[in-house]
C-alpha cells in the first residue's frame, strides 16, 4: 500500500509517519536488509549556513554547499548510509552503493520541491589511494540524516532514517518531529554579514619556495623534450591560528568575498573539515544535460577600471594562457568523445573575473545518454589537465615527484548526486583542511611552454593571498 502524505498536513503527521515506518521495517524483514525511509518537508525561508552552524555536531559529518550565482545551497548532517572507499574502483564502487541504496530507499512527502529528496553528498581524493595524513578517505560518499536545501523559490528539508527488524518505531517517529521542529524554530536566524579572525602565524610553506621554483624549471626541462605537455604544480601552507577556527565563520567570509564560486565544505566527524571556494564546476548535469567548466590560465585583476582592462586584455592575448586554456579544453573534449559523447565548445575562451583573480573560462557542454551514470563520466575526467597536465599519468607520476606533500581533497572532485542523476562536482581548488587552529592553504598554477618560474610562483601567492583573507 502506497502511502500519501496528506497535502494540508504542513508539519509531519505521526500517525501517517507510523504507517510509513512500519512498511519500511516489514519490506525489512522480508528483504533482510535496512531501508531508509525519507521525507521530503517544505520549510520557511531560512540560511542553510545558519542551520549547519546551529545543528552540526563534531562527531558527524556534514557538508556544505552554496552556488549563489544559481541561488542554491545545500547544508546537511549526520548520516544514515554512508560509503567511504577501501580497495577498489572506487567509482564503481559509489555507483554500486547508489544503487543499492536507492533500491532500499523510500521516499515520501513534497517531491516536487527543487532539491526535494535523497541526494548523495561528498567527495573523492585527488589520488586513488587513501592518504594517511590527509584525513579523508579515497572516497566519502553519504546520505544525511537531515539536509535543507534553499532554491530560487524557498526552502526545503529532507529527513531520512534507517530502519531495521529491531527499530523502535516510536523512538524513529519523534527523532524525525525533533529535527522539523528544530529547522522551524531557526526560521528568524540569520548569518552575520562577516567575521574578524585573528591574524595567524605561518608554520611552514611546502615546497619551499626554492623548491617550488626548481620544480617548475624541470617541468619546463620536460616540456621542451616533449615529454609533457602541461603540468599543474601546487604549494601548501601550514598555518597555525592563534585561537582554534569557527570554520562557519570562515564559511561566511568565503561566500561574502566570492559570490560567484562554489562555497563548499565537507566535515568528516573526526574534527577535520575541507572547505573553499572554486569557480570551476567539473559536472554539472540536469535532465541529462551535461555542463563542464575549463579553467586554465590566470592574471591578476587590477587596482583601477583601466589597469583591470588592460590585464584582461592582455591575458585574453596571451600566448601562454591560451595555450595552457586550448590543452584543457581538447582534452577534456577528447576524453569525452572516448565515452561516445560528442561536446561543444566556443572557438576561443572568455573571460571569468574574480575579486582578485581573472581567468580565461571555456563552458563545454553535450548531451548525456540516459544509461550513462555521470560517476562514468567522472572516472574518465578526473583528474582533469585544469588541476594535473597532459600526459595524465607522466603528470601525475611528477606530482607526486615534485609536490612534497599530500594533496588529499585538494582539485577533487566534491558535490553532490541525487537519486535521478542530477549533480553538481566542483574541483576542489581554492580550499583548505581546518583541524581545529591548524589550517593547510592549497594552490597551484598551470606549467607549460613559455611559463616562467617567477610568475608562476607569484599566481600561486595571489590565489594562496585570497584564502588567507577569507579563512583565517
């Protein structure tokens, strides 16, 4: 029996909820398997940010999303099925944990709201391998407990729980009222506008700088034998703050000072969170259609409307630039038609501006076959030239020569997937690991024919610059 949510019910109904519960534990039974049952409610106006800040707890993950440019943003906690990769194709192993969730899952209440629903939340390493000291997983992939989702027309909550032969269903129903009246009562609150923090004492730059520029010299050594074509080279910088981190608050400044890029953060209920703010969408796919954002190639802006102008023009005129931008772009159009997939893209790139930093930006587009699952897609993408270089696997075996460090979430993809396949992936670039007042600054510039070492340890500075400012 399919049971309805009553439409003029505006807050959970328990017996309706009881009835809903106690299929879910009897399809239970008879699968012997958990099912998870969700419920889609709609909710007043609130700031998603504000939630998280309210409703997190340290010992549980959550994730964080904003798109302000799309009027979008995705705050959740806590988590009722939940992937985190071991050995293995660990995107396959993400399909195959959708599916079975989903084929366990029952969903409920106002479906038809945008973002109404089970959704998918988190994010891969940027090497396959589980790094000791990065704090992630090779892959973190779960369903929250909770999750508000704001769009152009309002709010709306998920609630989900899992249910088994041993649940006590009364316990479950008024977990679930708890959590709605919770998300009602924050209504009102708001997010400050912005933050002072402390300013932080700088522990240590990896590479050194020396290091960084010798390793840029022999990147430009292979280049001019051929052996690469680009190479994407990062520093980190370990920072300590002279008090432990409200990341909620840096979460604030980042979406104050960058508008126009992804704000994103994943907490990993250990005490670590990986948070940024990338302008660069790796997938984004609605109703099939699929959009891809190539990044490469950076200037800063300027002080005054004719400096800026003048920067602009140059970089669009660069040679450099668009060489470096041109490998991005027939790369990933190439390793799209290896799928079948046939791309669109202009002749020549835009300009994308930042507060302090402008690239060249070439949005490339195609149509995505119904049976394949966007996380194919994203094993063949990732990692893209933007954030590794061409040959992929030399640029990637001179990273891990060249870097010094782990890179752990640093250009991952990170997002979200729901159930019908619809999903935003940021590369994580621009971000930082907070563990409570030590926080790690990643940033990195593209390396090809004609870069210079001095240059491009000046863009990485000035992208390192802007995280300093919003972060700590």
């Amino acid at each position: 029996m399919q049971v309805t949510l009553p439409s003029h019910v505006p807050v959970l109904d328990r017996r309706w909820l009881h009835r809903l519960l106690a299929e879910c534990q009897q399809q239970a039974r008879q699968t012997q398997h958990s099912q998870i049952a969700s419920i889609a409610v709609p909710l007043p106006h609130l700031d998603p940010l504000a939630v998280l800040a309210q409703l997190h707890h340290p010992d549980s993950v959550h994730f964080y999303w904003e798109s302000q440019h799309q009027l979008q943003a995705i705050a959740a906690g806590g988590a009722v099925a939940q992937y985190r990769a071991g050995q293995g194709n660990r995107f396959a192993e993400a399909r195959r944990f959708i599916r079975t969730t989903l084929a366990n899952s029952r969903t409920e209440g106002y479906l038809d709201l945008p973002r109404a629903g089970i959704h998918f939340l988190g994010g891969f390493t940027f090497f396959p391998e589980a790094e000791a000291a990065g704090h992630f997983p090779a892959a973190t992939l779960f369903v929250p407990r909770w999750m508000v989702a704001r769009h152009a027309e309002g709010c709306v909550a998920t609630l989900s729980t899992s249910i088994d032969e041993q649940s006590n269903l009364a316990a479950e129903i008024a977990g679930l009222a708890a959590l709605e009246r919770s998300l009602q009562g924050l209504a009102a609150t708001q997010w400050p506008e912005s933050y002072s923090i402390p300013a932080p004492l700088q522990l240590q730059q990896t590479p050194s700088t020396d290091e960084f520029r010798a390793a840029v010299t022999g990147a430009l050594e292979a280049i001019a034998t051929g052996e690469l074509r680009k190479i994407v080279l990062a520093r980190a910088v370990d920072l300590i703050a002279l008090q432990p981190l409200n990341p909620f608050q840096s979460l604030g400044n980042l979406r104050q000072l960058y508008p126009n890029c992804y704000v994103f953060s994943l907490g990993n209920g250990s005490g670590q969170q990986f948070m940024g703010a990338s302008p660069e969408a790796l997938m984004h796919v609605h109703q099939h259609r699929l959009a891809i954002d190539a990044i490469a190639g950076s200037a800063a802006r300027g002080a005054t409307p004719e400096t800026d102008r003048h920067l602009a023009d140059a970089l669009l005129n660069s040679s450099k630039d668009r060489l470096e931008h041109r490998v991005v772009v027939d790369a990933i159009v190439q390793q799209l038609g290896q799928l079948g997939i046939s791309a669109a893209a202009a002749a020549s790139p835009s300009l994308l501006q930042l507060p302090n930093i402008q690239h060249l930006h070439t949005r490339i587009c195609a149509q995505l076959p119904a049976q394949l699952h966007p996380f194919k897609v994203l094993a063949t993408l990732h990692p893209t030239p933007a954030v590794a270089g061409v040959p992929r696997p030399l640029a990637c075996d001179r990273i891990r020569q060249w870097e010094s460090f782990e890179r752990g979430l640093y250009a991952a993809p990170l997002g979200w997937i729901d159930g019908a396949g619809n999903c935003e992936l940021a590369v994580a670039i621009r971000s930082a690991l907070v563990d409570g007042d030590r926080v790690r600054l990643c940033a990195g510039a593209g390396i090809v024919a004609g870069s210079d070492p001095e240059r491009e340890w000046a863009e990485v500075q000035l992208k390192l610059q802007a995280l300093v400012r919003a972060l700590v």
